[in-house]
C-alpha cells in the first residue's frame, strides 16, 4: 500500500471512531504518526464535538464574544427605542 492511501486508510479509521492504538496495530505503524497525520488533516478525535484546532478555538471564541457584543447592542437599541417612544409620547401630551 503506498503511503498517500495508508495515511488516507488512517484518517478514515479515525473518522470512524478508532481509537490510535487499534489503528496502529491494524497498519503497522507508530501511533505518533499517525496521531500526526489526524492532526495535519485537522480531524478531531472528538468526532466534531470539540474544536479541532487552536485557531479554530480562537476563532469560535471570538465569534462567541461578537454574539455576546450583538446581543448586548440589541437590547441598548430596544431600551433607547422604548426611551424615544416614551419621550415623543409625553410631548405630544403637552
């Protein structure tokens, strides 16, 4: 097997769920390197539930605080809108 389709075969198995040992029986070969290949191929051993790699966590984390930010926003747009409502309210009563 040439080492583009075993480290192809690799990614996959981990796709799949197993664990680096299994793998590395399976293909003969040390689990470092495979555990390398997995990471190049930015492949979570999570299956998707985890980040999978430090600038993908920056990344989620940044956009996490935008969220925060626009939410934060949202509720001073809601809260001057009531404001000027109130205000242009009360002047038509006087």
């Amino acid at each position: 097997m040439k080492i583009n389709e075993t480290r192809e075969k690799a990614i996959k198995m981990k796709q799949e769920g197993k664990s680096y040992g299994k793998i590395s029986k399976e293909l003969n070969i040390s689990k470092n390197t495979i555990k390398s290949w997995v990471r190049r191929a930015n492949i979570s051993s999570y299956n998707g539930n985890k980040p999978k790699s430090k600038k993908l966590k920056k990344e989620i984390s940044a956009r996490r605080g935008y969220e925060k930010g626009i939410k934060k926003l949202e509720m001073e747009l809601e809260l001057l809108r009531d404001f000027i409502y109130e205000t242009e309210r009360r002047n038509v009563r006087s």
